[in-house]
C-alpha cells in the first residue's frame, strides 16, 4: 500500500505515482518542510509568510523552502512588490507528494508526517478537529484501497469554490 504522503496539490486526473527518489523521500522526512508543503498546496506564500506561519527564523525556513524548491515540491511564482517595495518569492506547491510511494525512508518520513500532524494539531487546537474511531475486523487491503480511492478522488477533483479549506491526516494501527 502506498500511503501517500501530503498533498493534493493543484494537479487533475487519474494520479499516477512513482517511487520517491532518494532526494526527495529525504526532503520529506522533515515536519517542517511537509507542513510548508501543506501551507502552499492551495496559495502561494513568500519564505517570510511562511516562517511567521511557522513561528521560524526566516533564515531556517528558508533552507527548507530552497531544499523542497530543488526536489520539485515547491515552485517559484512570479516575484511581487512586498510592503516596503521590497522584491518577494512567493512559493507554491506542485502536489508532487500526493504523486509518490514511499521507499526505503518510509520510517523517517512515517515520523515526520506524524510530527506534522501533531504540530498542525497543536497550532488550531484539539477542540477544531472532527475526529472518528473505530475498532474493526475487516480486510485490511481492500479497506486501504477504498480509502486510498477516495483520498485520490479529493485529491483531482477541482475546489470547490465555496469549500472550507481542511487537512486530512488518517492513520490505521493494530487494534489489539
């Protein structure tokens, strides 16, 4: 099963993965950098938006920004006057994460998914979160394909102009 790892990014049509690159399941095994990935999956965010978001040095996001540049989960848009006509880079995500497998830093980047998780968590507070549990017996792969298909449809179908922007993080452990 290829738990996909962020985004849905604004990409359509049927999603067609491939393995991460070693380069790029190291880009992911960072909270920091999935949480930017998911700050920019919808609009475009100069590195100091971001690290006020993140309440990070702008220097440190900025390391992380220029590492997910170069991996491909980030791109550039066409620089912009900021406040003091200073010129700005906003930065967009391309929804490359959705597009990938894990590989052999599945670990890694099952932590750092969770650390983001957590900290996005902690950023709106539990009260904000619709949460779901339930203990089952079922097919474990066929309950992964269904939820992977409808993730994947969420994932290409166009937003909703009127939708709520929402994360979805959804986890499966033994229930024993």
């Amino acid at each position: 099963m290829s738990i996909t790892l962020t985004d849905a990014g604004p990409y359509a049509g049927a999603v067609q993965r491939r393995p991460a690159t070693d380069a790029e399941a190291a880009a992911l095994a960072s909270a920091v950098r999935l949480r930017i990935i998911r700050l920019t999956y919808d609009r475009a965010m100069t590195n100091k938006e971001i690290a006020e978001r993140l309440g990070k040095d702008p220097a440190t996001t900025l390391h992380h920004v220029r590492k997910l540049v170069a991996t491909g989960f980030l791109e550039a848009q066409e620089a912009r006057a900021g406040n003091r006509g200073a010129r700005e880079i906003p930065y967009k995500s391309t929804g490359l994460s959705w597009r990938l497998t894990k590989n052999q830093y599945a670990e890694e980047t099952s932590e750092a998914v969770f650390e983001a998780f957590l900290g996005e968590v902690a950023e709106v507070g539990p009260a904000a979160l619709k949460q779901f549990r339930l203990v089952a017996r079922v097919d474990r792969a066929e309950l992964n394909r269904r939820l992977q298909t409808l993730l994947d449809e969420l994932a290409t179908e166009p937003a909703h102009p009127d939708g709520e922007r929402v994360a979805i993080y959804l986890a499966l452990y033994p229930g024993d």
